[in-house]
C-alpha cells in the first residue's frame, strides 16, 4: 500500500500532563492516514520530524477500518518514507 501527500504534526496532552506527538500524512483527496513509531521498527533510522510539512510518498502494509465518515486508513508497517520525487 502506499500513501503519498502531505505530513502533519500534532501534539496533544494527555490527562498524566504528558506530551504526545503525533504524525499524519493527508493525502490530496482529504484522507488522514496515521504514521507510528511502531510501524516504522525499532531499527528504522527514520525521523518523521524531517519530513513534517513536505509532500511525502510512504510505502508499507496497511488496511483500511470503518465505515463511512469514520472510515481510515492505517499503516501497520511502514517500508518506506521519501520525499515526493526522491528516489530513496
């Protein structure tokens, strides 16, 4: 499955006052499609920070839950992220 579109942050607090970070890509046709740290893998060396504000195409295995307006996409292993038109 792969995503493309624009990356967002958003921080939101938690009822422990803690911070909580995160990540989305919003694809063209409106669509919100979460990014995870966990998706990504303890090894990956990719940092979802580098990338928020800019058009980005994700690559990995995902699915699709809901019906309706509740419908969304979430990827449960994130292969790749890259910047649109680059290759790597």
């Amino acid at each position: 499955m792969t995503v493309s579109g624009k990356i967002a942050k958003k921080e939101t607090k938690g009822k422990d006052d803690k911070t909580y970070i995160f990540y989305s890509v919003t694809t063209e046709d409106g669509k919100t499609v979460r990014l995870t740290k966990f998706a990504l893998g303890k090894k990956s060396k990719v940092n979802l920070e580098d990338f928020v504000d800019a058009k980005v195409t994700a690559t990995g295995q995902g699915y699709e839950v809901g019906k309706g307006k509740k419908k969304r996409i979430i990827l449960k292993k994130i292969e790749k992220v890259a910047k649109a038109g680059d290759d790597a």
